[in-house]
C-alpha cells in the first residue's frame, strides 16, 4: 500500500486560457497551451498578506483575505493567459520596432501600470456584479411580494431560492459559450491531476485521466456554500426597513465569506458522512463546471501541478 495515499494538499487551482494555473505552498505557476502547441509555465513566488500579519490568519478572516487574494491571483493568471492569443496589429508591431530602448522601456512601464490597474478594476467589478446580481437583486424582487407573504422567514427562504437559481442560471447560460467550455475542460484536469497527487501517484495523463473531475475543495463548491450560509445569516436580519436590510446584507458579507472557507476547508479534509453530504450539491454543481479533458489538457495541469511542488509532501498539507 502506498504511504503517501489520501494526502489532502492545500494546492489549489484555476482553469485559464487554454491553461491551469497551480498556487503552491511556495510557488504559482500557470502552464499555458500556446497556439503552436508549446506548454509555457510561468512561476512566481507566493506574496500573502497572510504571512505578514499573524492574525490575518484568525479563523473568518483568513477566509475573507484569502477569497479577496484568489480573485486577485485569478485574474492576473487570466490576464497572463489571454497574452498568448492576442492579435497584435502590424502598426502596433511596427511602431514598437520603430523606438528607441528608453522609449520601449517607458511603453512598458506605461502598459505593466495599465494592466496593474486593469487587474484591479476586475476585481472590484466583479465583487460588485456578483454582490448586485446574486445578493442585492434577489433582495429587492423579494421586497416586492413581502407583503403576500407576511412572514420574515418565508420571505428569506424565498429569497435563497431565487439567488440559487439565478446563480445556476448564470453557470448554465455561460457554459453553453465555446470558449469557456474549453476553460471547463481544464477546469476538469486541474481537478483530476491534483486528485491523482493526492492520491500519491505518479503524475502522469494515464494515472490522471482515471480520476474524478469532482473534487470538494472546488470553489465553484465554495460559492454554491456562500448562497447557504447567506440565508442562514441574513434570515436574522428583519425585513421591516428593505434599505437597512440591505446595508445590513452588505455589512454581513464578510462573515458569510468567512465562514464559507472554514466550511470549505474542514470539508475538503473530513471524511465524516455529515461533510459529504454538505459538499454534495457543490459536486452536483461541478457537472456543469467542469468537463472531462483530453491528454493535452492533463498535460497543462501536471505541468502546472509539477511546477509548484516542493518535493516534500509535508510543506502543502490542508
């Protein structure tokens, strides 16, 4: 018997362009398939505010500075992704060959500071839509028909049930484009080759094809547990001022993120029947996140997997 199986690691991933990206006890690598078929693996070493200050890493608060760190990592992984497909004009080329060294090197500067802000605005739009489409939104349509329902806690029910949907909605409608359906695609090898280390075999694609593309640290499994945890704790906030309710909700997301993680977290290392069936419909959820890769694909991810691995198994134990 291997000593090494059921290894929970604290390694986690992200599905890129056409690449999986790995955040390792040490190291994030992202591994890119690029148009002419090359894998590209870009390191960099991990830069937490975790590891600065102690009480970041209180329980609840190192999940709401995680979550706000994973965004941030995800779309400068995305971004750094999407440069190996972007059409550059033969003017812009043309212009570029036509400086000088201290004026490409001024352009440069110019454009890191510009992605710099254009990775932060992403952030802060997204945690804007997804706070005004899957929080607010069902908050307000709610309001409408409170008064039918009369009571608080019929009304927060009905309030979860409309925020699940539109946030399966949303998965739905978005799964159907092309280009995130590749995404999907490794967002199922990322999941099948940590699985595969996890298990404390060899990373390869014919080891890592058998695995599940399922797994319960999945943060698509993360948000599906943030829309439970919101109508447990918003179910104790009154429905009497709808614009105090909603400052409240707004106030109380922090809490709801945090104790998501922590859920999350203790999820992903239990065996407990209890945890499994609580991660149950994330992993339903996941069919519609994930596909099932090709060879290729499991390539990237080992590739990426490979790159942030220590070589000793005890540095990214959960």
């Amino acid at each position: 018997m291997n000593d090494n199986k059921c290894h929970i690691t604290s390694i986690g991933g992200q599905a890129v362009m056409e690449g999986v990206m790995m955040r390792g006890p040490k190291e994030i690598a992202v591994a890119v398939r690029t148009p002419d078929g090359e894998i590209v693996v870009d390191k960099k070493p991990v830069a937490s505010i975790l590891q600065k200050y102690k009480f970041l890493k209180l329980p609840i608060i190192r999940g709401v500075v995680s979550f706000i760190e994973s965004l941030i990592i995800g779309t400068k992984a995305l971004m750094y992704s999407a440069e190996f497909f972007d059409i550059e004009e033969e003017e812009d080329k043309a212009k570029k060959e036509a400086m000088t060294e201290e004026e490409r090197a001024a352009f440069e500067a110019k454009e890191s500071k510009m992605k710099t802000a254009a990775i932060y605005g992403s952030v802060v739009f997204a945690l804007i839509f997804g706070i005004a489409l899957f929080m607010l939104l069902p908050t307000v349509l709610v309001g409408f028909v409170k008064s039918f329902i009369g009571s608080g806690v019929l009304a927060t029910l009905l309030e979860g049930v409309v925020r699940i949907i539109l946030f399966l909605l949303y998965i739905a409608l978005v799964s159907r484009m092309e280009d995130i359906r590749r995404v999907f695609e490794y967002h199922g090898a990322e999941h099948k080759t940590i699985f595969c280390y996890e298990s404390g075999e060899e990373l390869t694609v014919e080891n890592a094809r058998k695995f599940s593309r399922l797994h319960p640290r999945c943060g698509t499994s993360f948000l599906l547990i943030v829309m439970v945890v919101s109508i447990i704790l918003f179910s104790f906030v009154s429905w009497d001022n709808p614009l105090m309710r909603i400052v409240l909700r707004l106030l109380l997301l922090p809490v709801v993120a945090g104790l998501s993680y922590e859920i999350i977290k203790f999820a992903g290392r239990s065996k407990s029947k209890a945890m499994k069936l609580i991660s149950l419909p994330g992993m339903w959820l996941q069919k519609i996140t994930t596909n099932e890769p090709d060879d290729s694909q499991l390539e990237v991810a080992i590739a990426s997997l490979s790159a942030v691995l220590t070589g000793n198994r005890e540095d990214d134990k959960w």
